[in-house]
C-alpha cells in the first residue's frame, strides 16, 4: 500500500515537473517539444516584399473584379446608405403595403420588444431587471430624426451594447421594421391635429 502512496507522489511531481504550470510567466524560452506555429514565414500587413516588382506586400485587388460579399445589386437596399450617408426613405425595390408593416410588427414583437418595449419607449422586460442597461427609447425626438438607413443600419450592424440582427432578419424584413418602428414613433408623438375634424369636435378639443 506504501509504494501506492510513493508512485502517486512520484506522478503529481513528474506531471508538474513536465507540463509546468502551464500559463506562468517566465522569461527563459519555453521548451518545443512540437513547434506550436508560433513562428513561421509569412508577410505582415503593410510589410516590403521583394518578391513583387513594386516592393509591396500588399496586393491591390484585381482589376474588374470584386471582392466576395462587396457586391450589392441594390446598394441602398443592402447597406442603408447611399454613397458615404446614411439614406433617407424606404429602398424603391421594396413594396410599402400593410402586409410589410404587418411583418414589421410581427418581427419587433420577436426580436426588438424584449428590450425596447411593445410600444417602442423602452418599457420592458429587460428595463425592468436590467435596471443598468441603456436601451434607447425609440420614439425620442433624436430617433425621429434618424434617416430611415440609420435605423437599418442599426439593425444591420448593432450599435453599443446592441448586438446585430442581421442573422436574425434578412434584408426585406430589417426594412419591415424600419417601417414599424416609424408606426410606432408616428403613435407616440400624435398630436390631436392627427384626429379628423368630427373627431376632435366630438372630444371637445
Ligand atoms: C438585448 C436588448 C436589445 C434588443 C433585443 C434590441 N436592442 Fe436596440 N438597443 C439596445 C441598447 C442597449 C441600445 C443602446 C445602445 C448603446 O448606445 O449602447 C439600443 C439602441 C437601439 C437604437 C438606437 C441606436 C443609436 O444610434 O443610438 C435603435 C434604432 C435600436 N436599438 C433598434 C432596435 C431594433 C429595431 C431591434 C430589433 C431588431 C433592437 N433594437 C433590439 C438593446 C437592444
């Protein structure tokens, strides 16, 4: 039974001894047993080659080519912006009609409501527990202002704390609540101008 107890010892020592205390600092050079492909010949972004006539590393792409996921058929549509800016209004390719909104607002409900409330003014779930998340209220007039392609982009891409849609809702639908999210802006900021005539008279306003 002794010896169990000597062999035990013997291993913890050699395992440690061999292995190290893998992730401890040093400064003498660790032992390679295999080369862990920490070192191997390849060019550094921005580097001199001279292997290429012109000295660069970096190749330019080439001509009438064009990179793979850089192509947009309809570049508003896909991006948001138009150039460098953010566009304003929805894609021409895109059929505005109630059945869009519909979707619209079954996508929010889905995916957007959590945090940003059913009605758009950051009164939900998450505000509830979450108290020190900053989720933005929708229907503030600095969101009005927002370029319907801002809004798009958002989705698209995320912005702070908020992470991307773009897995989640394809290109039709992140526009559907785009569309959406200015109904909901549009029923927070109603004033009672908004009401028919007959109606207000019929309020008394
Ligand atoms: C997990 C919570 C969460 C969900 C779900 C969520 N958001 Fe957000 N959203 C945030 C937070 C937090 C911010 C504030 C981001 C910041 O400024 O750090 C934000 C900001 C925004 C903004 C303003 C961005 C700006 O420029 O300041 C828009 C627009 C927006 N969200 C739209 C959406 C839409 C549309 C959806 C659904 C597709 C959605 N969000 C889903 C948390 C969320």
């Amino acid at each position: 039974m002794r010896y169990v107890y000597l062999i035990f010892i013997f291993l913890v020592i050699s395992t440690i001894s061999i292995l190290g205390f893998r992730g401890a600092k040093k400064l003498s050079p660790p032992l390679e047993v295999f080369d862990d492909m920490d070192r191997m010949p390849k060019y550094m972004p921005q580097s001199e080659s001279a292997f290429f006539a012109d000295g660069r590393t970096d190749r330019l792409p080439v001509e009438n080519t064009v990179a793979r996921g850089a192509y947009y058929e309809d570049e508003y549509m896909e991006t948001g912006k138009i150039g460098t800016e953010f566009g304003k209004g929805m894609p021409d390719g895109l059929e505005i009609s109630n059945a869009l909104m519909d979707r619209g607002e079954d996508r929010y409900n889905i995916y957007c409501a959590v945090c940003h409330g059913q009605a758009g003014n950051a009164d939900s779930i998450i505000k509830k527990y979450a108290v020190t998340m900053p989720v933005a209220d929708l229907t503030q007039p600095f969101f009005l202002n927002y370029p319907d392609g801002q809004l798009y982009d958002v989705i698209t891409n995320g912005k702070g704390l908020m992470f991307s849609y773009a897995d989640k809702l394809s290109v039709e639908d992140r526009w559907a609540v785009v569309l959406y999210m200015r109904a909901l802006q549009r029923a927070a900021n109603g004033t009672a101008n908004d009401l028919t005539p007959a109606k207000r008279e019929e309020l008394g306003l």
